[in-house]
C-alpha cells in the first residue's frame, strides 16, 4: 500500500477498508508514513467525513497499536471518564478520586490542551514533581495502592493516537466527531475498562458547536464502547460558560482541592454539581450503585467525608508529587502580572463565546500553539460573575494572570469579543441536557449530519 494512494481515495469520498486503516495507523504509530502525509489523510478524513465502519477500524487500530493495560489480580472494577475538551474544565480530579473512594479503579489516561481547551497533563504538572509519564507497570503500582493513577500517553501505549492527536491540533483538523471519538475511545478502552462515562460538551466553548454533531460523537462512542463489552454513557453537558471560578493549570487544581475539602463558592456549584453527577454515572457504571442517582448520593457522601481528598493526595504522592502546596494552594498561585478586565457598560451578563475565553486563556500562556512548546503553570483567567448576573460600567468581569505583561493585549481583545452584556439576562442553558445509552443510541446514528 502507499500512503498517497489512500489519501486520494479519502478525499475523493471512498471508504476505506479496515487493512488501509491498519496501514495508515501502524505507519503513524512507527513513524514509517511522514507526518505531511498523515496530516493530509486527517483533512481527507476531516471534511469528507468516515463511516461507521471506519470509526470503528480506526479505534481498533489505534487502541492496539501499542500496550494495553492489564488488570489481572486487580479485584477492582475499573471506570473512567472523559470529556470532549471545555474551558475551566476540571472535573477529573475530582470524579476519579470520588470513584476510587467507593470502590473502584480509576486508570485515567489524559491528554495535553488542545486547541481552545485545557489539558489535565499540563495542570497536573503544575503540582510540583508530579510525574504523568509513568509506563505501565508504575502506573499499575499506584493503582493497587491508591485506586487511581492519572497519566498520559507512554511511549508505548496507543502511541499512533500520540502522534495522530498532534498532527490535528497543528493543522485545523480536531473539530470531527469521527476523529475525536477514534482519538478519545482508543485510549480509553486501551485501559481495559468495565464502564466508561463521557462528558460530551455543547455550546460555544465545544468543538462541535453544531448540536447534532455532538450527539452523534456522544451516540458514536457509546456504541463503539458497548461493541467492545465497555459499559458506557455519555452525557451532553453545556459549556457556554467556563465552569467554576478558573481556567488555566494551577488555579484549576486549586479549585478542585477546595472543593475536595467540601468548601462551598457561589461560582463553583456547577463544577462540583457535574463533577457528582459524571462520578455517579461512573459508579453506577463499575455497579456499585443500582442507579445513576444512587452513585451520585455515594459520590457526595466521598466528598463530604473527606475520603475523596485523601485518595486524591495518595495519588498526588505515590506518582512523586509535592503536597506541601496543597496546604495553601491560594498562596501557591504567584503569576508575575496580573489584570482585571472590565465591563465598559451596564446591564446584564447575557453571552460569551466560551471558545474565545478558551483561546485568550490559551494566549496568556497556559497552552501551547505548537508541539512541545512550555505552558506556564500560573497563567489563566478567574471568572467574577456567571451568566445572566447584572453587572454595572467599569466592574471587574474576570482577573487574568500572566508571566509576561505583553501577553495581555491578545487575550484582552478575546474577552472583549467574546462576552456580551445586554439590557436582559438571557436563558442560562442546563448544565446537563441529553444523556445517550445502548438503550437510545441508534436514533443518533441512523441520520448523521454532513460534516
């Protein structure tokens, strides 16, 4: 086979067979195929879109293009969760040590911000000497000992997803429901995992603005995932706003420690309100609970008794990390420069472009804008107020924080794009919308829209 011959039959609109599938993966996991050629594929795939047939090949190869976890001995169920990508966007550390605490193993496998969005890797490396790069055999030490272990892609395990996931933040092709579920399912079910719950976000801080879009991405790895004896659901949840107080690395984990320690903030409800309900699903999931509901009481009752927390800091430990900054994580927080940014007029907070708010926090350095590049562990945005609060001329609307004082300029004509105040509060869109199962998945995918 020749790599070229696939591209062309890709953006002529052909399907490809599962062995060409195969190929293109295996050359990008052995990096035998140049990357020029692999990003060309990706916009094939991207505009022209893949068949389910395809989705499914492309997960398959990829999931096994390198090792897979082993969970032999392990007398756990194992559960994960993972999200399309959102803006203020913490919630892993919380639902992981929450499910680890009633019972079940979490072998979370993360990734590197992406485009507009954070990346659970770059926050929890601004723990100081957190390692996430562990192989296998580290990772299923922390796991026997703590229930959860948090770490990114070894060289070895779903390495063509690595490469692949790269190309695409480099080249404009990460917004394709096929794509991201191929890129997010490989991963999660190279963990060998008993259920899987996914937060699939809608709204202008998503990839995929479009809401049929994201229920077919949701209704596509919910069968992907069930098709390979993975118990999983996904929820649509909104991000038309950052969630909590925080966006950025640092300012992300400390948030998720106050709310660990049940500490209670008027603009950090929603993120501990999802964060109980995706780690309900999940232990419902790994069936400790009969319901959804009833997992979510048990979730909460983790987070109350402080059980969660001390799951959490075990983990932090055991994968070489220094909890002395947990003691005062508000302290811990030392950007060079910081700025409020103001509302120029009166009225109420009606809309933001969450995308944009995502990009300006990107800018002020907490992500990168190409591979390998350093992102600064303290820089980020606090949100001051939520949709539809009323705000008057000259009030603070968020606090930005940055390393470099020339970065604000960017950032600051971002914020002033992307939020809008009006005469009238506008709707607040519901934190949760649909929830997609085995039970209601094919009516998403007997129509999909065109990409």
């Amino acid at each position: 086979m020749h790599a070229i011959d696939l591209i062309l039959k890709k953006r002529d609109g052909r399907e490809l067979t599962p062995e060409e599938i195969t190929f293109l993966v295996t050359g990008a996991a052995e990096l035998s195929i140049p990357p020029e050629q692999l990003a060309a594929w990706l916009m094939a795939a991207f505009l022209r879109g893949l068949s389910m047939a395809e989705v499914n090949a492309l997960t398959t190869a990829m999931r096994y293009s390198g090792e897979v976890f082993d969970h032999m001995g392990l007398g756990r169920a194992t559960v994960d969760k993972h999200s399309t990508g959102g803006v203020g966007d913490s919630t892993s550390f919380l639902v992981a040590p929450l499910a680890a605490a009633a019972g079940l193993a979490v072998p979370m496998i993360s990734g590197r911000a992406l485009g507009h969005t954070g990346g659970t890797l770059d926050k929890l490396e601004s723990i100081p000497g957190y390692r996430t790069q562990l192989s296998l055999r580290e990772a299923r030490r922390v796991l026997d000992a703590c229930g959860v272990t948090m770490i990114g892609q070894t060289s070895d395990l779903v390495p063509a997803d690595r490469v692949l996931y790269d190309l695409r933040d480099r080249t404009g092709s990460v917004e394709s429901p096929w794509l991201i579920c191929a890129s997010i399912m490989s991963k999660k079910l190279a963990e060998g995992l008993n259920g899987l719950v996914l937060d699939v976000k809608t709204g202008s801080g998503a990839f995929l603005k479009d809401p049929a879009s994201s229920r077919l991405l949701a209704a596509t790895m919910v069968d992907i995932g069930e098709r390979s004896g993975t118990r999983t659901a996904a929820l649509l949840t909104s991000m038309d706003q950052p969630l909590g107080r925080f966006a950025g690395n640092w300012v992300e984990i400390w948030e998720a420690l106050d709310l660990l320690r049940n500490q209670r903030h008027p603009l950090t409800e929603d993120l501990r309100e999802l964060s109980l309900i995706l780690a309900g699903w999940m232990i419902y999931l790994g069936g400790k609970s009969e319901s959804a509901d009833q997992g979510r009481a048990i979730a909460e009752a983790k987070l109350v008794d402080g059980t969660a927390l001390e799951t959490f800091v075990r983990m932090v430990e055991a994968q070489g990390g220094n909890t002395r900054s947990f003691t005062d994580p508000e302290r811990f927080h030392t950007p060079k420069f910081r700025r409020h940014f103001r509302t120029s007029r009166s009225g109420y907070l009606a809309h933001m472009d969450c995308g944009k708010i995502g990009w300006a926090v990107q800018r002020l350095g907490a992500g990168r804008e190409r591979g390998g590049q350093a992102v600064t562990a303290h820089a980020g945005l606090e949100m001051l107020t939520k949709l539809g609060t009323r705000v008057e001329a000259g009030q603070p609307l968020c606090e930005i924080f940055a390393d470099d004082e020339a970065l604000f300029a960017e950032p600051e004509r971002l914020l002033a794009e992307a939020i809008t105040i009006d005469e009238k509060p506008a709707e607040t869109p519901d934190l949760v919308g649909e929830i997609i199962t085995v039970e209601n998945k094919n009516q998403y995918l007997e129509s999909p829209p065109h990409p």
